[in-house]
C-alpha cells in the first residue's frame, strides 16, 4: 500500500471566515480525517500558516512570503494510506476545503528511498 499527500489548495488567499464559520470547517476537517482515521488510512497531516513563512529562490535569495494575496495558496495537507491514486481521490472528495468554489485537493503518491539510509 503506498502513501499519498492530499494537498488542500484555496483559490483565493485573501478571502477571511469568520472565526465561526473557520470553527464549523475545522470540526468538520476534523470529522473527514476522523472517518479516514476509522479505516486505518490516516497517516499525518497539518494546516500550513502565513506567518513567518519565507520563500527560498534559486540563487538562494530568501524573501517573505508567500502571502495569501496570491492567486492561489496551499492551506495543509493530509497523508493517506491508499491501494492507488484512485481511492486517495475518493478520500479527497471528501474534504471540507472543497466547499469553496474554485478550491482543489491534489493528491500525490509520495515517493519512497526504501532500502536507503
């Protein structure tokens, strides 16, 4: 069985819920984890901040950033147990992240250096 990372994309960085309305996604993020969890596919996750985050560039400038003014931001991500991409989707489906319009989940098999230290 291999791993999959489930990454919560949001179209729109700028857009901020109310403190309520982030309570109603978080208990219900953590309700779609809990029914992964229930079939012993939940490996790990967490929610990704703005603050104090910095990007690394090529020539090894290092700038603030990136802001949630961007055009699209990754929010956190999840990792799952799966036999394939396939049933890593069905489990993405089921994210609460998905409610907003234009929001995506990428899911990505993670890759393995098994045998290597």
């Amino acid at each position: 069985m291999d791993e999959y990372a489930l990454i919560m994309r949001h179209e729109d960085g700028s857009k901020i819920a109310s403190p309520e309305q982030m309570q109603i996604w978080m208990k219900q993020t953590m309700d779609w984890i809990g029914g992964i969890a229930a079939q012993n596919k939940f490996v790990g996750g967490t929610g990704l901040l703005f603050a104090d985050a910095k990007v690394v560039h090529h020539n090894k400038m290092v700038t603030d950033g990136p802001f949630g003014e961007i055009k699209e931001t990754i929010g956190g991500f999840i990792t799952v147990r799966a036999e394939s991409a396939e049933e890593a989707a069905e489990f993405a489906k089921g994210c609460p992240v998905l409610q907003g319009e234009g929001n995506t989940m990428e899911v990505r098999r993670i890759h393995k250096n098994e045998g290597r230290h």
